[in-house]
C-alpha cells in the first residue's frame, strides 16, 4: 500500500531509524534498555500512560520468550499495538435504510474539520452516493464559504448557514432539503469552538436532538476530527467532545504533517474510540480509511 507509506513517511522514518539504532546495541531486554524504548514511544507521541502499557507488555512477553534480538522485540512491538488497537469494541458505520444517513463532524477550529468534511463527501460521492452538505460551522469566519467552494468543485449540494446562524437551525433546513431531494447522505461540518464546556454541550445536544426530530435515529455517526500535529494537548481537547456528546469514530488529520504516529495508539488507548480514516494531505483526495494493521506496517516497516 504504496500511498499509506509515503503519506505516513515521516512516522517511518522517526521511528523506524530509533528502533534501528536501538537494536544496534540490542544485549537483551534489560532496564535500560526498557528506558531507551520508552523515550522512542513518547518521541512518536504515544503518551505517558499508553507507552507505560506497552512497554510492560513488552517486558513480559520478552521475559517470557526469552527474546535474544531486536528483530524479536520489534515483533513483540507491533504485536502489543495491535492487540491494545483491537482490545475495544466498535460500532460500525451503517446507512441509514429509510431516510437519509446522518454524520455529525466535530472538532475544534483548525483541526482541519471542513477539509475533512469535503473528502468524505468525495469519498461517498464516489461510491455511487448523492450526498448534500451542511455548511454549520457558522461561527468560524469563511469556514462556511470553504465548505461551498469544495462542494462545487466535488459537485455535491451545499446548505450554507448564516453567519453566526443557529447551527442547529442551518441542521434542520439541511435535514429537510435532503428529504426533499432524497439524498443519501448528509454530512454536517459543525461549529468548534471549545471556549465554554456547557455551551459546547448545550449546542450538541440540540444538533443532535433536531437531526433525531427529523431523520429518526441519526445521526448514525459523530466523528471527531483531531490534528495530529497536536499530540496530546489535542487527545484533552478531544475528550471535551467525548464527554459532551456522543462520538463514535476519530479522524485523525496532518499525520503527512507529522513525525508522531504513536498517536493513533495512544488516542485509542485514553479514548477508546476507533480511528476510521487518516488525512494525508491536503487535496481532496488525500484521506485513507484506517487499517491498524497497514498503518503499523507503514510506520515501523
Ligand atoms: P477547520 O477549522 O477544522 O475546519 O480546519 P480546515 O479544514 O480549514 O483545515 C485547516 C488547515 O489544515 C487547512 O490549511 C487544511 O488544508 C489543512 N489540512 C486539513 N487536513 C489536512 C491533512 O490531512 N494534511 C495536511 N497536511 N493538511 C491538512
């Protein structure tokens, strides 16, 4: 999976070559050795307590392999990633079979939630779905122009929100549009401000109880779009949203941007919620469907 390697080429670089340089003086998995991978895993942004965990598992199966290279350490590596990766339970995304499909996009401003927004319209426009967009984010100045630019240039429809409208009424006109014109899916970029935890809460709840008013049952997914580029400052901030409402799937942008795809581990480790696609880029095109095992591959391989 050649585009997954090179959008992730900075990650591989990173930590591949520490594991290499690790291993060049590998005598066993002793404390100090322990010590040196510890400092590559918060190097790659896994975090504190994600990387404690690894690193644990990785002393006792070495312990208990008797593992006597590098070669198996890495091994035992990616293999405690994967398995932290796969210890939750997922929710799939489903469309909706009456009615359109709702996905609720949030994130703080400049999490790159717009850009984001309009590749997931592509990506489904793509798959044979008629898609309509709703330019929400009412409060971010030009974030609802951006959103019809990229709309008119994927060639999906656009609702546009005043400026600093009622997101949840710019929700309803949007909701009603696409019963109308019977759209597959709705995607809604929707305003990020972090400023004040209770109006964040209040202002959810209500996009979330008008799209249930009408179009029962969605939306089907909330997904939260975080900046790689801002490590764990940005897994806090995302944990504003995940306790405000009720988030279903990260995206996670800029890893092209960044040297510190341990991210992806440690956001599922404190969040618990599963990573589906990956930005890569800034075009249109430039976002992945996630897949932990291809993206460990890409990051060590
Ligand atoms: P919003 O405020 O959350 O809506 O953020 P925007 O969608 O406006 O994005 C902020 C900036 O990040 C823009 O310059 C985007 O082009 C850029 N951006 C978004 N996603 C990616 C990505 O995956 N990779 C890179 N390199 N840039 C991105």
């Amino acid at each position: 999976n050649d585009y997954y390697l090179s959008g992730l080429s900075k990650s591989r670089t990173s930590f591949a070559s520490k594991l290499k340089r690790l291993g060049s003086g590998f005598k066993g998995v002793d404390e100090d050795f322990l010590e040196e991978l510890m400092i590559i895993l918060l190097e790659a942004d896994l975090g504190i307590e994600t990387a404690e965990k690894i690193i644990r598992g990785v002393e006792s199966k070495a312990i208990e392999t008797k593992a006597k290279s590098m070669d198996e350490v890495n091994d035992i590596l990616f293999e405690e990633m994967q398995t932290l990766y796969n210890s939750f339970e997922d929710e799939e995304f489903k469309f909706n079979e009456d009615g359109p499909t709702v996905i609720l996009m949030v994130g703080v401003n400049g999490s790159g939630k717009t850009t984001t927004t309009a590749k997931l319209a592509n990506k489904f426009k793509n798959e044979g779905k008629s898609v309509l967009l709703i330019a929400a984010d009412t409060f971010r100045a030009g974030a609802v122009d951006q959103l019809k630019r990229w709309a008119d240039r994927i060639g999906v429809d656009c609702v546009m929100g005043k400026n600093n409208a009622d997101p949840a009424s710019v929700i309803v006109d949007g909701c009603r549009q696409a019963k109308e014109n019977g759209n597959d899916l709705i995607i809604a970029d929707t305003a990020g401000r972090l400023q004040n935890k209770v109006n964040l809460m209040k202002e959810l709840e209500k996009m979330h109880r008008v799209i249930d008013r009408e179009i029962p049952e969605q939306p089907a997914a909330v997904w939260l779009v975080i900046d790689a580029t801002t490590g764990q400052n940005g897994i806090s901030q995302a944990r504003e949203f995940t306790t405000a409402t009720d988030v279903n799937g990260i995206i996670l942008t800029k890893l092209d941007g960044s040297a510190k795809g341990g991210i992806v581990i440690s956001i599922r480790n404190l969040l618990g919620l599963p990573v589906k696609y990956v930005g890569l880029g800034e075009s249109v095109d430039d976002l992945k469907e996630f897949d932990i095992d291809s993206f460990i591959y890409s990051i060590c391989g």
